[in-house]
C-alpha cells in the first residue's frame, strides 16, 4: 500500500512539473499556442509613465562584444544574428564596438598564426573580419581587444600578456589594419585594480606597441574599482567587509594614470562595483584624475546585475539609469557597456534584456 501511495505520488508530481514547464513555453513563443493565449499581443500604444525626467543621464554610445567568456553563457550567433544585433545597436545611438579580447586561453576568434602554433584551437570563423565588416556597414568603430592567455589569473604575473600581445598586435594589424576603415582603436584587455602588481609597465608596453604600431590609434582600458561588491565572480558573496575609501582610490589611481599616460587615451572604470549612493564620489574624483592626467573619462556602465546571488542577468532599468545620471553629473566623456548582446539586445537569450532595451529607449525617447 505504501509503495503503490509513493508510486501515484511521483507520477502526479510529474505530471504537474510537465505542465508547469509547457505553460510558459506555449505562451513565450508568439503563434505556437492554441485558444485564448494566442490571441493576445502588447498595445503598442501603451507607454510607461515615468515620473523621473527623461534623458536625464549619459546615453551609451558604445559595447563590449562578448564572444570568448568564461563566465556567461555563449549564445552560439551566426552573421545573421550578429548583423541584426549591430541593427539594435544602432538603433540607441551606438557608435562603437569594442571585442573584449581576442582570446582567452585556447579560444580564440581568428585564425592567429602566433596563437595556433602555441596550442591554441582554431574557430569556426574568423570574428574579427566579421565584426569589422559589419561596424564598416553600420558606420561604426571596432577597437580590438588583446590576447589574454589566462597565465594572469593563475600567476598574478602580468609579463606574458606583454610577451603574447608583442606578436598578436603585430599580425593584427597587418591582417586588418589596411583593409577596413572601422578599426579604430585597441582595448587592453587586462581588468586590473589599484593593487595589480607590474601593470603600470604592462599598460604602458601594451597601448605604447598598439599605438606606434597603427599609426596613434587612440587606447583604452576598462579597470574595476576596488568598492564593496569587487568581489570574485566564482564566490558565493554578494559584498566584502573591506573596500578601498576614495581619498585611497584618488591617490593610487593617480599614480598609475600618471604613469601610463601618453600610452593610454581613455579609461572606462567599470561601474558595478559600489554601491549607488557612492556613484558622484567616485565618479567626480574619476573625472578629476582622467583630467589631470590628459585621458578620456568613460563609464563602463555595467548592463548586468551584481546584487543577485544569481550570476549574471540583466540589471534593473533604475540601477542602469542611476548609474548613467551620475555619469552625466560628473561630465564624462562617453558610456560604454558590458555587454549589449548579452544583457541589452531584444534578441538576447535572456527575456529581461528585451525588456531592458524597451526601458531604455522610454527613457531617452527612442523610437
């Protein structure tokens, strides 16, 4: 009796959790379902009532491009994806595009001569042709972002990234260079904070070589800020008891602004990393210290959520938006994002993207 009880249990059971799982895949897809469901569709004519001013931060005009992490999900596009990705981008006002580098480990996105013979795998296709002739069809610039062979993460040594990075911005250029008006720039790919043992050195080498070697193609590096939530993205902690003060945040970027400055034309802090209610305080000594030092003051104005325990999803339209004013009241120069396609695109793999898109053009009166 008590087997045959447990035995029509697990079969109810399953047959709820079936249904549960069929409900919302039915009434995802638009024209799959039968009846009611298919029948209802948005009123296009309905529009949120905010009640914060419009358009009252710094709109982002340029991404990351994502296409070798090691930490969010891979989304498998072809060009046809990719192109009608850069045609979203467009549509907000993006003018830039930036590969967030060309390599991590043995996974690369060309066919690198240096990096095949050193093991790495060869792709499928070849992403950096790929991303530069759609920027050149979008009227767009493409920085590329350089090799990070992981010897990094595991030494703490930064000197093989130099060593790689001396031949892969050689043969790039060679490759690239030339051939399409939309490469504009470098990305050194290394994130860094203040305490990066040799990343003055390694900063300087690298933008040094990119921009000798191209002809003074600006530079640029998108470095963390060492707040409350810089915390590892494989731990299971949200936020850390120890977090760096601005006067500590002032004085030691100051010394490597000052120090990589002619080799680096703008640095993009990203932004995720403390709390919104220190926003202006950071952002108003960045600014003061890119000013000082003759760099370009940006935001990397994080698209992804670092407050959930889940890693990583889209982020709330407010804590976007909040970040953004603040931008605008410090004056910088420009926003940038990590990452569109991921946490932005309406065709992203995430519903919520769409929907971020959606709040977004609400809020800066898009079309």
């Amino acid at each position: 009796m008590e087997t045959n009880n447990r035995r029509d249990f697990l079969k109810k059971a399953a047959i709820a959790g079936a249904s549960a799982v069929a409900i919302p895949s039915m009434t995802a897809c638009s024209g799959s379902t039968s009846g009611n469901a298919s029948s209802l569709s948005a009123d296009n004519s309905i529009q949120s009532s905010l009640i914060v001013p419009k358009a009252n931060g710094l709109s982002i005009t340029g991404t990351f491009l994502d296409e070798i992490s090691h930490d969010i999900p891979h989304q498998n596009w072809g060009e046809k994806e990719w192109d009608l990705d850069f045609r979203h981008m467009k549509n907000i006002g993006i003018d830039t595009v930036i590969m967030i580098r060309s390599g991590y480990r043995k996974f690369i996105t060309y066919p690198s001569e240096y990096l095949l013979k050193k093991g790495c795998y060869m792709p499928s296709v070849d992403l950096v042709d790929m991303y530069l002739r759609l920027a050149q069809k979008y009227d767009m610039k493409f920085y590329f972002g350089l090799y990070d062979s992981g010897e990094y993460w595991d030494t703490g040594d930064l000197s093989s990234e130099i060593e790689h990075n001396k031949y892969v911005i050689d043969e790039v250029w060679k490759k690239y260079g030339d051939k399409y008006k939309s490469f504009g720039g470098w990305y050194i790919s290394g994130e860094i904070s203040r305490k990066t043992k040799g990343a003055i050195n390694a900063f300087y080498s690298m933008g040094k070589q990119c921009k000798d070697v191209s002809g003074g193609l600006p530079t640029f590096i998108s470095p963390w800020i060492d707040g409350k939530k810089a915390v590892m993205a494989a731990s299971g902690q949200l936020t850390k008891t120890e977090s760096v003060s601005v006067q500590e945040h002032e004085k030691e970027w100051g010394e490597i602004f000052d120090g990589i400055k002619g080799a680096v034309d703008a640095c993009a802090f990203q932004d995720g990393h403390i709390d919104y209610d220190e926003l202006d305080a950071f952002f108003e000594v960045n600014k003061k210290l890119a000013d000082k030092y003759g760099l370009k003051c940006w935001t990397n104005a994080e698209t992804f959520d670092r407050d959930m325990p889940i890693k990583f999803l889209p982020i709330k339209f407010d804590k976007l938006r909040m970040k953004l004013e603040a931008a605008k009241r410090a004056g910088y120069d420009k926003a940038i994002t990590f990452e569109f396609s991921h946490f932005m695109s309406p065709q992203s793999a995430y519903l919520q993207a769409g929907h971020l898109y959606d709040r977004y053009k609400e809020y800066f009166e898009i079309k």
